[in-house]
C-alpha cells in the first residue's frame, strides 16, 4: 500500500472510529489502537480526499471535530470547495470544528453575561455569587384611617395596605447597599426563549422590562406578615400605588439588554425590604393597582 492510500485509509478508519463511539458501539482492539493512536492533522486535501473515497458527511464532520486540524478557510478556499462538491455542512464543520453546547441558565453565577433565568437577584449575599430573590405574591388589602375618614368626612385620608405573608424574608444580608441584578425577558438568548408564562407579566398580556416599573419599599413589621402602603384616599380623591414618600430611590445601570445593576442611593437601616411589582398593569410607583402585586423580599440584618 503506498504512504498516499495508507493515508487516506487511516482517516477512513478514524472517521468510522468516531461514529461508531459517538454511537456506543463497542470497539474491537485493532480501532481501540487506533483511536489511542495520535490523531493526524486534518486539512483541507484531507477533506476532499474523504469525501471522494465515498466517506458520507456525518464520517466526514466527526473526523473534524475529533481530529487536530490546519484549514484554510478564505473566501477563495470556500469558494474552491464549494465547487468541488463539499457540502454547507461540512463546510460549516471546518469553519467551527468544536461543537458548542447551547448555554445553559444559571441561578448563582456572579457573571452578569452569563443567562439567568429572569428575575431579581441580589448580588454577595451567600459568598460572591448571585442568591435568586424568589417572589412572593401579595394578594390581600387592609385598609386604615377608617374611623378618622369617616368623622372627617373624608378630610382625613384612609390608607390602603398590601399584606406580604411572614414575618421576615428568607434573604438576610448585613450589606446596608446590596446589589441586585434584574434579568428581564429580553435578557434571555432567542433561540432559549419558550412560549410559557413570565415571571415578569403584569396580569393583562404586558410585561415588565425595567426597574423603574418597580418601588424598592421598607415594610411596616406586624406579628407574622408585613405591610406596604399602596393606596391612599380623602375628600381630594383616590391615589393608587406605593406612596412617594414610601418609595426608597436606587440607581439602575443598564448591563446589557434585559439586564440592570441595582443599588440604593444611601445605606438601608436594619429592617424588611422588597420590591415590588404591581400585576394589574399599572405602573406601582406612580398609578393603578397595586393592590395585587408580586413582591421580591428580603431583610437587612445590619
């Protein structure tokens, strides 16, 4: 046998090792030699040479990808072997001979780039990884004032207040200025984006898709639950929404689209915290509904 089909017989033979691996088939001792053998460098003539002894292209792409390789993929290259027959295929197999595995989310990477499934995040609260804030639902009103609105007839305000169950959130941090990181929907890569529910829906088919449609709050602590004020009403009228005096202001910085670094504007005292997100698709911080809103907790040990 000469060097040249000794050649072009052992690239056969390792692109049929391949496959059968990649298959599960069990390997006799002469391919187990082989494939302990070093692999050969595989270029462009080792292409052409495969597919002219008959090799089909799945042969032909895991001898690519299981094999050192020297291509030369310029335009004229491409067009060289386009002409002779190489399929897109395999072409596309020599532009990126290791297969990528899609990315997959993640729940505490501390690498903002990397895909979380959506939501809030605060940064450092276990070690210097991302703790996911998972929300709680508020879903029950209490109204105070009642008698002094009706003595006043209505001069004096009653107030509205949305009931979040527990009497302290499972996140605990001693940082007075945690970070956050919101990850929206459009934070998720296209080709991982599935059909069902968000976390980030406001009840009526809209969804949320920046902080500023959120109110960062300290919760009044009762005996098991905690209360925000989201509504107030007097002779003057009805205000629905977490109160501007009861708003904590923070700074957002756009990471990358869908994603925001989020910090308070000054140190947060001991307490119960949360964010909160009105559900009827009213916008909490200023106007409608909060009454039925979703609520990312958490406390501050100091």
């Amino acid at each position: 046998m000469t060097k040249h089909h000794s050649s072009i017989a052992h690239a056969v033979a390792a692109a049929c090792i391949a496959v059968a691996a990649s298959s599960g088939a069990p390997l006799s001792a002469q391919e187990a030699v082989a494939v302990a053998a070093p692999s050969e460098l595989v270029t462009n003539e080792t292409v052409l040479r495969l597919l002219a002894a008959g090799l089909p292209d799945e042969a032909v792409i895991a001898k690519i990808r299981t094999s050192r390789n020297a291509f030369d993929l310029s335009t004229d290259k491409l067009i060289e072997l386009k002409s002779k027959g190489v399929s897109g295929g395999v072409m596309a197999a020599m532009l990126a001979p290791v297969a990528t595995a899609a990315p997959e989310f993640s729940v505490d990477s501390a690498d903002a780039a990397v895909p979380h499934y959506p939501g809030v995040y605060m940064f450092g609260a276990k070690d210097n990884r991302m703790t996911r804030m998972m929300a709680t639902s508020s879903n029950q009103a209490k109204t105070g004032g009642m008698i002094g609105y009706a003595f006043t007839m209505g001069i004096a305000s009653l107030t509205v207040k949305a009931t979040i169950p527990g009497a302290s959130a499972k996140i605990q941090t001693a940082n007075v200025l945690p970070v956050f990181y919101l990850f929206f929907d459009e934070s998720v890569p296209r080709a991982m984006q599935g059909s069902g529910s968000s976390i980030w829906t406001t009840g009526n088919g809209s969804l949320t898709t920046s902080p500023e449609e959120l109110s960062l709050v300290r919760f009044t602590e009762k005996p098991g639950a905690r209360e925000a004020r989201v509504g107030s009403a007097n002779i003057g009228g009805i205000k629905q929404g977490v109160m501007d005096k009861d708003r904590i202001g923070f700074v957002s910085e756009l990471i990358r689209p869908g994603v925001f670094k989020v910090t308070p504007t000054s140190g947060l005292q001991p307490g119960e915290y949360g964010f909160i997100q009105a559900l009827t698709g009213g916008n909490v911080s200023g106007g409608g509904g909060a009454m039925t809103a979703r609520v990312f907790d958490f406390g501050i040990t100091g």
